[in-house]
C-alpha cells in the first residue's frame, strides 16, 4: 500500500483525508477472482458487465476535487463494486449512491454491510435522472462519461456545491471536469484526461 500512496502523491494526489481513507480501505475487497491479487496496482480493473473499479489515482483525484466534508450531503452516479463509494462515506455526511445493473448493485451493498458502513443509501437505477426525491446536493461524482455537464444532474446541484464528472464522448477525448454551480451558471475546471464507460440512461437485466 506504501507504493501506491506515493504514486497517489506523485500523481497529485495530496489531500491527507482522502489518502487515509483510500489507505485504511483494503482494495482487494472490490476486486473478483484473479483480480484480487492486483489489488494494489494503479490501474483500472474488471468487475463484470463491462465494468471496471477505477483507477485509484482517479479515485483519489475526483474525491479531492469534490471537496468534500462531514457536512455534506453527496449523490453518486454508477456505483460498481462500491470501491468510491467507500471512500467517499466517511468523509461525507450522507451518500446516496445509484447503479444501473443490479448484480453490481447487490454486491457493493453486501461489501458496506461487511465494512460497516451506514451513512450510505443505495438504489438500483436510472443516473441520468439523478435522485429528484433527496436533492439538492452538495457534491455530485458521475462515474461515467458525458457529452456535456449533465442538465438534470446539475439542477439537483446545491448552489456553490460542487460536480466532478468525466466529459468527452470518445474513450480517448474524455477530461475530468471539476463543475461548480454559481448565481451566474457553472464554471469548470479541467483535472487532465481519463478514461470512464459512457453516461447512458436506463437499468439493466443483469
């Protein structure tokens, strides 16, 4: 874990809270089958359904750019094996988390409930529409790409809160996007490329 907290750093990486969060939290426990034993590379990895756990240095950096504290209220968008979701929870005050296929859905559930966690409310569904029924939120993370900052997504966005979203269609033209909501509309900041599944609406059968 030494090595991949000084790549976290190296990668920019420097708030102390997200990286003792993602340092306590043991990796492997979101991974399946042989994957398990790559655990502490910096890399993107498989989970089923076309879906990956994120790279922990743009776990690291989206959980930074959020900004987050113990007074906030956060929505997730694509909860996969629950890996962000985990480190996100205990620096929040509430984390509603949404996921489309309800395989991943269940498995990330028995992995809270296994860490103790319960600050975190999850349902199977679909992201695009956000969760009208608890918003407006503070911070918003979108675990998937969009062709723009999403409209509905940034209408249940508190005033000064902040979104971290991917932005780009193309898997090699995507940018982390840091968006915060002023009086005026929003205004962005670019993280650097990466590289995350398309934003897509519905709920899958698996």
């Amino acid at each position: 874990m030494g090595r991949l907290i000084l790549e976290l750093r190296q990668g920019g990486v420097t708030d102390s809270q997200v990286l003792a969060a993602i340092e306590k939290l043991p990796r492997s426990l979101f991974l399946v089958g042989p994957f398990k034993e790559r655990w502490d590379e910096n890399v993107a990895l498989p989970i089923g359904y076309h879906q990956t756990v994120s790279q922990p240095l743009i776990v690291g950096l989206m959980t930074q750019a959020l900004e987050v504290t113990d007074r906030h209220k956060v929505l997730e968008i694509g909860t996969g094996s629950g890996y962000q979701t985990a480190i996100l929870a205990p620096l929040c005050r509430r984390l509603y988390t949404i996921e489309r296929h309800p395989a991943l859905l269940k498995d990330a559930e028995s992995r809270f409930k296994k860490l103790d966690i319960n600050n975190v409310t999850a349902i199977c569904g679909d992201g695009t529409l956000g969760w009208r029924e608890q918003a407006p939120f503070e911070r918003i993370l979108v675990a998937a790409a969009a062709p723009d900052i999403p409209p509905v997504l940034f209408g249940q966005l508190a005033l000064n809160g902040i979104m971290v979203v991917p932005i780009g269609i193309g898997g090699d033209d995507q940018q982390l996007t840091k968006v915060k909501k002023t009086r005026d509309g929003a205004l962005t900041e670019d993280l650097g490329p990466t590289r995350f599944v398309p934003f897509v609406d519905g709920v899958t059968n698996n």
